[in-house]
C-alpha cells in the first residue's frame, strides 16, 4: 500500500482502491463509484470484457461473441487468454454468480 502523500506509479497497485471495491455492496452504488473512478470509455470496454468473458465460458465461438457484442478479434482473444492464464479472477466471479442463481 501507498503512503500518504506518495505517488503511485504506473505499475504500482493500490491496495486502497480494491479495498474501497469490496465495500460497494450493491450495483447502483458500484455503478456510481465506477462512473466517479472511469470515463464512460473506460467503463463500456470494462463492460464489454465482462460480456466477452461470460460468453466465452458459456462455450459461444468468437465470430457470435463479436456480431454479439461489437468487440474486435484483439479483445476476445485478450480476455479468452485471460481466461485459461489469470488468477481465476472470472472464475471465481462467474462461480458466484452461478451459486447466487445469477447467471
């Protein structure tokens, strides 16, 4: 974590700001944390990545996940990459949705 009044670099985290995530207890409170934290850019392409990731492990092939969602070849290879190398992080994510009859 940061000191106070020290800069982050660019590869640096901050601990804080993921902290602060977990606290968002439901999705008009996310949406408007993440509407303060991102442009609108920012946020469609978070949105889109989701879209593509939840796709992907629903089995659907690249060329219906781009007619579907817009996203280019670049991004759908980028986040099915994501998919079999990352920390689990969808994994997890997409589990507990399905658990909570989400998804």
């Amino acid at each position: 974590m940061a000191a106070p009044g020290s800069r982050i670099g660019k590869k640096a985290k901050n601990e804080d700001f993921y902290k602060a995530i977990v606290l968002l207890d439901d999705p008009k409170t996310c949406y408007s944390f993440f509407c303060d934290v991102c442009t609108q850019t920012e946020l469609r392409a978070m949105e889109q990545r989701f879209e593509v990731a939840r796709l992907l492990t629903q089995g659907m092939v690249y060329n219906d996940i781009l007619e579907r969602t817009g996203a280019s070849s670049a991004t759908i290879s980028r986040v099915a990459r994501s998919l079999n190398d990352s920390g689990g992080g969808y994994d997890f994510v997409f589990g507990r949705m399905k658990n909570d009859g989400e998804l």
